[in-house]
C-alpha cells in the first residue's frame, strides 16, 4: 500500500468519524427536545384560502362603543341579565357590573385570574367558568364552587357554560391535558383532548357529555332547547389516507349540534363548518341565529410550524420561541350564523385597530356586546346602524 493511499483512508476515516460526531450530536440534542417535549404533536394543514374570502372583510366593528375603558381588564365574556344589567368577570378577579344608568360597581371578587365564560341562571344566580377553579356560583352569598372535578380528575380549562331550563349547566373543558396558560401547547399538540361537561345541580353530579373535543370553547342552547351548540376552537381532520402522505392533518373551524331531545336525542352533528377563524364563544340570538366570535390563531408567516413535528416539538420545549412565532393576529371578527348554519353576516375590525381578539358576542336590545382578551373595555355596537 502506498502512503498516498493510506493517507488518503486516514482522512477519510477522519471526515467519516467527525461526520459521525456531528451527527450524534444532532441526534441527542432531537432526543433532548423529543423526550423533554411536554407534546406528542400532530402536523396541522392549513385551511384552504377559500373560507375566508367566502366572507368579505369589513370594518364594521370599528365602530364600537367602548363602556368601561379601563375599569374592565380583558373581559373574555358578557351576560346581560332580563334588567339589562350586564355583568363580566375580568383578570384582576372582579366580577364586575354595569348598571343601566351607566355606573360601574365592583361587584363580587374571586382570587383568581383566569375567569372567562359567563351565563346568569333563571334563579338569578350568575355562574361563571374559572379555567382552573372549575365552575363556579356567584350570587348575594358570595362566591362558591360549584365543581372542580368530574370522574375524580380536575378540570383543567373550563370554558364557557349555558343554563338548561331543566337547571342543569353545560360547560366545556378546553383541554384535558394543558391548562390555560398552556392553551399554545394544545394547539401545538393538535390532538382532541377536550371535553363537554354537564353539572346536574340537584344531585350535585358532573358527567361527560362529549368527550374527545378538539378545544372545545363556546357553548349555547337553541331556542328550543332540542339541541346544544358547541365549536370547537380548531378541529383536525386526518387526511393521511385522502392523501396518501403521512400523518397529514388539516384544521377545520367549526361548531358541534349534539341533540338533547328528539329522535337524534345523544347524536352529535355538524352545524357550521369551514368558519373563516377559530370559534371562541357563541350565543343564541333573540331571532334563532347564533353570534359567533372566530380569532386568528394561526398568523399566516408562521405556518410552517404548523407543518412539522420538529418545530412543534421545539417551540413547545422554549416557550420563548413560541412567543415570537405565535400568530394571535390582532382582527377581530363576529359571524351570525342562522339555525341553519349559513352565515348571515359579519362584522370585523381587519387590523385591531379599535377592537382586537374579540372572544364573545351577545345581543342584547338591538346590539351587540363583545368581550375581548386583549382589550379593557367591552365593546357595544349598535345592530340596526351596523
Ligand atoms: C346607578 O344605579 C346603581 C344601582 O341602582 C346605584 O347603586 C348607583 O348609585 C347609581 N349611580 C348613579 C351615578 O346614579
Ligand atoms: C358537591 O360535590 C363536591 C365534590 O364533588 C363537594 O365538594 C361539595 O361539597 C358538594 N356540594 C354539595 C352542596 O353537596
């Protein structure tokens, strides 16, 4: 052998052992992130274009009212009582009121920073979801927890909630497994680990209604009571086998039926899909309608997250990372969709630049309240100038 040669096989044998450095090195710093990853993630394919310019944009809820600017800190929801006295729980752990002749009053406090879906109970009672407390009852004796637990485990992320005229409160649980400072993590997970609750206030029981919900959020009643609605926030539809590649997965932004009465009585169905945002809360209307609060989850220059199980696992590892990439885009959009499904009009602010990431919409007296998570006012529109 000559020595051309050998040196030729010794540096080779170089390359190939520093090649096999790197590479491990590679390899254990993927497991690092893979093992210590609190996500078993699924690849999310984006909606096609064609759901949002079905609906065209406008500016409409540009022209809102702002009550309250600064007494209410993020105010996720809205109830107005049959006095017209509107109530709403904000981040400081008021549930605050609004009385008809414009003053606002510091009504009931709860330690807490994560009350979000409202509803005010025949009886007069409000009751209010506290994502990590559970369900709970506020009234002239104070503040009382209705239920925390359902089947022996906490509940993680409940939601919003709706009175039956049977007493009995329907109430969603976002996510079983991450709670709501984890909500990204849900998302990034994209697996259906929600559920839809009930609690029976004469026997003091909690059941599961639905389980295996993709976030499930808003929950409301039809007008009679034959059927619930619920959306869920973003819903994964297994396309692997449609499309002959693996594990993909494309988000769908849509509303649940599940029958209450009827021959269908425990079925669930479709009643929207294909919505042009990510269904947050959704109320009955006085009409039959629904007002649904859809948010902009997924900004457009970070998609491509979406799309690999690495990225997922590496932002859910560095919870700075996903801060920089998250996409809760500031517009702001209301649909009313009728009984039927089809939505009747929208209503947006395209850039947030009056109101952003608005969560609910209820109507009440010919407008419409809407609560936000990033704003310190509720906003009121009027419907018939709209
Ligand atoms: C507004 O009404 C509430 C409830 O009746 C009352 O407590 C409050 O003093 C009133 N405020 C003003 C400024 O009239
Ligand atoms: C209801 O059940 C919970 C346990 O799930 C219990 O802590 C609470 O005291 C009960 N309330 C009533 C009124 O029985």
């Amino acid at each position: 052998m000559d020595s051309t040669a050998a040196s030729a096989r010794i540096s080779r044998s170089h390359v190939t052992t520093c090649s096999c450095f790197v590479l491990s090195c590679l390899l254990a710093i993927t497991l690092q992130i893979v093992i210590f990853s609190p996500i078993s993630p699924d690849i999310l394919e984006l909606p096609p274009a064609t759901s949002a310019s079905l609906v065209p944009t406008n500016s409409r809820l540009q022209r809102v009212i702002k009550l309250g600017e600064g007494l209410v800190e993020t105010p996720e929801d809205v109830w107005v009582d049959k006095n017209g006295i509107l109530y709403t729980a904000t981040r400081d752990g008021w549930i605050k009121r609004l009385h008809r002749n414009g003053s606002w009053e510091d009504w009931r406090k709860f330690d807490s920073n994560s009350m979000f879906g409202i509803t005010i109970t025949k009886s007069g009672s409000i009751i209010v979801c506290d994502c990590e407390k559970g369900l709970l009852k506020v009234d002239d004796d104070g503040v009382t927890v209705l239920t925390s637990h359902v089947k022996g485990t906490k509940i993680r992320l409940a939601d919003d909630v709706i009175e039956a005229s049977d007493g009995s409160l329907y109430f969603s649980d976002g996510s079983t497994k991450f709670g709501f400072h984890n909500w990204h993590l849900d998302l990034l997970e994209a697996k259906p680990n929600g559920q839809l609750l009930k609690y029976d206030p004469s026997s003091n029981d909690t059941s599961v209604v639905i389980d295996g919900l993709y976030f499930p959020n808003g929950v409301a009643l039809s007008t009679d009571q034959d059927y619930l609605v619920v959306c869920e926030t973003w819903k994964m539809i297994d396309k692997t086998m449609e499309m002959a590649l693996p594990s993909i997965i494309a988000v769908r932004y849509r509303c649940l039926k599940y029958w209450l009465s009827g021959e269908d009585k425990g079925k669930t169905q479709i009643f929207v899909d294909n919505l042009p945002g990510a269904p947050d809360n959704i109320n009955l209307a006085p009409d039959g309608s629904y007002w649904i609060a859809l948010l902009q989850l997924i900004s457009s220059r970070f998609e491509f997250v979406h799309t690999s199980k690495a990225f997922k696992h590496l932002l859910a590892t560095f919870p700075g990372l996903f801060e920089l990439v998250k996409g809760v885009d500031k517009k702001a959009m209301v649909v009313n969709v009728a009984a039927d499904g089809k939505i009747i009009r929208s209503f947006d602010d395209p850039t947030g630049e009056v109101i952003s990431f608005v969560t609910s919409a209820l109507e009440f007296d010919d407008h419409l309240y809407l609560g936000s998570l990033t704003s310190n006012f509720i906003g009121k529109l009027p419907l018939n100038a709209a």
